[in-house]
C-alpha cells in the first residue's frame, strides 16, 4: 500500500495467508497492512512472493503489451564464410520482445508439460503448442536451481526484494562479459537483478559495409578500361547480389575501413594487380615493367616513384595507352608486387 491511497474498505485479507489484515495510515512510517491477529507463519518473503506472481499475472491480463528485453549479438548470416568480414559485420543490442505477441495465457503455479518443474508464472500460446512456454520465476532468498537452468526452459528471474522492484521495467543489465553461446550466459559475470535462461542470444542480421569498388570492363570501342565506382563515395555490401553488368569483367571489393585504417597502401595497384592476375590485360604506367629503374625507368618522366604515384597531374591510363615503350609486368612481377600485400580483405568477382 503506498501513503496517499484512499482505503475505501473495512475487510482485508492477507495475500500470503488470506487471514484478516487492517491497515496502519499514520504520519511517521509508511501506510501499510498489518495482521489483525499474530500470525508467526505468515512472513514478507512469503507475502511478496504471491504478492509479485499476482502482479504481473495482473499486468499480463490488463494491459495490450508486457515488454522484456534481453542482450542479444546480430551477426551476418554470411559472416563465417565471407572474405570481408570484420567487427562492424556482428553487433551485441538490447532485443524487445513483447509477450504478448506471442503468448495468450499466463497461469500460476504451473508445470512445464511432462516436466517436474513448475513455474511461479507460466506463459504459453493456447493456439500454437509449438510456440515454447516461458517461465517467470520470482526470486526473494533463493536463486533458480541450476537443474532448473539446465533444463533449456525460456526462464525469466526477477529478484524482488520489495514492493517498488515490481515497478521496474523487465530490462537486462549488460555485463562486460557475457556469455551468449551458453543457455546461462552470466557463467564469468556477477548475477545480475533480472536474468534471462536460455533464450535465443545470436541472431542473423543483414548487415551492409562501405566498400570501394575497383571495377574494370570494356568501354563503347571494346577496349579494356577501368575505373572507381562510386569515385569518393562508399557502397553497401548488399550489392554484391544485384551486379549484373555485361561490359564488366572484373570488379574488387575491398572495405572502406580496411583503406581508411591502412591509408599507406595504395589499393588502386593492388586492384590492378589482381585484375593481371587473372589475365586481364591491363594498361596502366604502374604494370609498366620500365617503371622500375633496374629496368632503365620510364623513358618519359624518368623518377617513378614521385611521377607516377604521387603526381595527381599524370594520368597512368592514358600515359600506358599512348606510350610506344610500355611493358607489360610478367605474371612473377604481378605476383611479386602482390607479396606486399599481405591480409587485405577483399572479394571479387570474375565475369570472364
């Protein structure tokens, strides 16, 4: 009872023992109900226990929704086998479940069909015996047996140790370690207030990711060219599903994050390289084999390393397609320089 209620009636009844109680309105302690005789059998853990199972059986029945949440980790479906995978492609987030959308019944005191277990609150769909029950266990002095734990049963355990901790939403406290491969995922953390027991913690999500695309094909005259697409943007990764084009030969994927963290690498070479590897003959002053000094260096510009890589007034592709000394890299040059490349997460496509 909290002070300010109007009490409008004479006759109460103890919720844990159902004897007479009367309640006590004075000035210095809180209102509350004390039990017309003394009865030593009837203590608070008891009151509170059936007290809480009667409030959200009673919250359950009267309102349109009963929200839980609980940690769950979103990962790609793809994740284990994808060449782009890393930490943005797998995310831990707080899941909502409104009960009742999936259950329309909540009893007392009940057990889990052939299971000798019972629950303080089951929660079941009259409609779908498919659909797994779920468990609402009260906690006051004792904790959920592991037994109980084990038995892979959806549990939800709240510790309530007064009458205010009912009025907080059912919202899981996230520990910094936190096992979600386990039906009982606070193995190696402190036992949190409100507990979830085996329920679904990894979830398939559909993630997209920032790619620069290296994309290399055939130009209106058949010859081969190349390009950035998307120049100075990123694109998601989901477009690896809708890429058709038929002037495409080939296109490399490599992830935003990758580049912008490894911002020494130069990834439009390793493009291309990729691209020689394969067999794709393409021209660009950077596959010049005369690039290279010990190779008597680029009969034009002469210093390659400054030319051709740093200079942003050079274009290599038109340089490689007008000059009369080109030499194209051998496939041990492609695959040397490739060497210096070493963990790049990439995936490409081959449409030859």
């Amino acid at each position: 009872m909290k002070k300010g209620e109007l009490i409008t009636r004479e006759d109460y009844f103890c919720i844990g023992c159902g004897k007479e109680v009367r309640p006590v309105m004075g000035d210095e302690r809180d209102w509350h109900f004390r039990h017309k005789e003394i009865n030593l059998e009837c203590d608070h853990e008891s009151w509170l226990h059936k007290f809480s199972k009667r409030f959200f059986k009673n919250k359950f029945e009267s309102n349109e929704t009963f929200e839980i949440s609980y940690w769950v980790k979103e990962i790609c479906p793809q994740y284990d086998n994808c060449s782009l995978r890393s930490n943005s492609c797998f995310r831990e987030n707080l899941h909502k479940l409104d009960l009742k959308t999936v259950y329309d019944i909540c009893v007392e005191e009940e057990t889990n069909g052939m299971s000798l277990y019972r629950a303080d609150l089951k929660f079941y769909n009259s409609k779908d015996p498919n659909i797994k029950p779920l468990f609402l266990e009260i906690a006051y002095t004792h904790d959920c047996k592991p037994e109980k734990i084990a038995s892979r049963i959806q549990i939800v355990e709240l510790k309530i140790n007064k009458e205010e901790d009912l009025e907080k939403p059912i919202i899981e406290e996230k520990q910094l370690i936190f096992d979600y491969s386990n039906g009982n995922p606070y193995s190696f953390c402190p036992l949190p207030d409100i507990r979830f027991y085996n329920f679904e913690r990894v979830i398939n999500q559909s993630f997209s990711k920032d790619l620069r695309i290296i994309v290399i094909g055939k130009d209106k005259e058949g010859k081969i060219a190349h390009g950035l697409l998307g120049e100075n943007t990123t694109m998601p990764c989901n477009i690896l599903d809708i890429i058709n084009i038929p002037s495409f030969l080939y296109m490399l994927f490599i992830p935003a994050e990758y580049i912008k963290a490894n911002q020494n690498y130069n990834f439009w070479y390793y493009g291309l390289l990729r691209a020689a590897l394969i067999g794709i003959d393409v021209r660009n002053c950077m596959l010049c084999r005369k690039c290279y000094p010990k190779h008597g260096g680029c009969v034009k510009y002469g210093n390659y390393m400054y030319y051709l890589l740093f200079s942003k007034e050079i274009n290599n592709d038109e340089e490689a397609l007008k000059c009369g000394n080109y030499t194209r890299y051998t496939m041990s040059d492609v695959k040397r320089a490739l060497s210096f490349f070493k963990f790049v997460p990439y995936k490409e496509i081959r449409f030859i």
